[in-house]
C-alpha cells in the first residue's frame, strides 16, 4: 500500500511536486503586494549571499535562517544593487530610506549573511562593515 508513495520520494517526484505547490503559493502570496523600489538618500546597500530577506516588524531578525517564513512576513526586501532595494508592500511606490533606514537594512544584511556581503569598492562602507561584522562575530 505505501510503495507508491516510497517509489515517488525515491524518485524525487514527490520532492518536485511540493516544491512546485510552494512556488505556487508564494507566487500567489506575492501576487497581492505591491512592489517598492528604493533607494538611499545617502550611503549604499550591501548585498549578501542570502539577499531576498522576509521581515516581521515585530521581530529584529530577518529571513527564513532568522525564523521568518514567506506566509509570517510582512515583508520581504531585497537590494538589488547599490543604489536600489525591492521591498513588497501595501502599494505600488518609489521612495527614499533615510540614512539610518540604510544603515539598518545593511546590518540585516550582514546579520543574515551565511558567509559574505558584496558591497562596492569605493562605495564607503568598508568600515562599517567591519565594525557590524566584528559585533556579529563577538555575539557567536
């Protein structure tokens, strides 16, 4: 009675199937946001190796390593370079963040980055970096 089912996680069909449902419904989650572009009205954004990060506003970690799924954030936020981040939204906007705005996101950046952040040389942040990086390290 449960072969077809062991034969179908065996064979990774079972695996695509739900991973399939999931896109569907984050797809569909997603499909009634609005979508924000912002930029900094000073500084620049870091981009780290895990960039797309779900936000509750009631919580200071960020992303799914920080205990936030898709379906329990208010939010998800992503730079898309230096001088621009994608954020999900109430409406459809272009906005500014203010300098500590860009500071926090940047520091959610490093928080929840696995191994790195990629931020572009000249671009003034290495101090801060090193600073919000070292903070990391001493709290692990």
């Amino acid at each position: 009675m449960m072969q077809p089912s062991i034969d179908r996680a065996v064979s990774g069909r079972l695996f695509r199937v739900r991973v399939e449902d999931l896109f569907s419904q984050a797809r569909e989650w997603m499909s009634g946001q609005g979508l924000e572009i912002l930029s900094p009205a000073s500084g620049e954004f870091l981009i780290g190796d895990v960039p797309a990060l779900t936000m509750r506003y009631d919580r200071s970690q960020a992303g799914v390593l920080g205990g936030i799924a898709l379906g329990d954030a208010n939010t998800v936020i992503m730079p898309l370079g230096p001088r621009h981040l994608a954020a999900l939204g109430r409406t459809n906007l272009v906005g500014k963040l203010s300098p500590d705005q860009v500071v926090s996101v940047n520091a959610l950046q490093i928080a929840s980055a696995i191994e790195y952040v990629y931020l572009r040389p000249g671009g003034g942040l290495e101090h801060n970096v090193r600073s919000l990086a070292a903070r990391r390290q001493a709290a692990a």
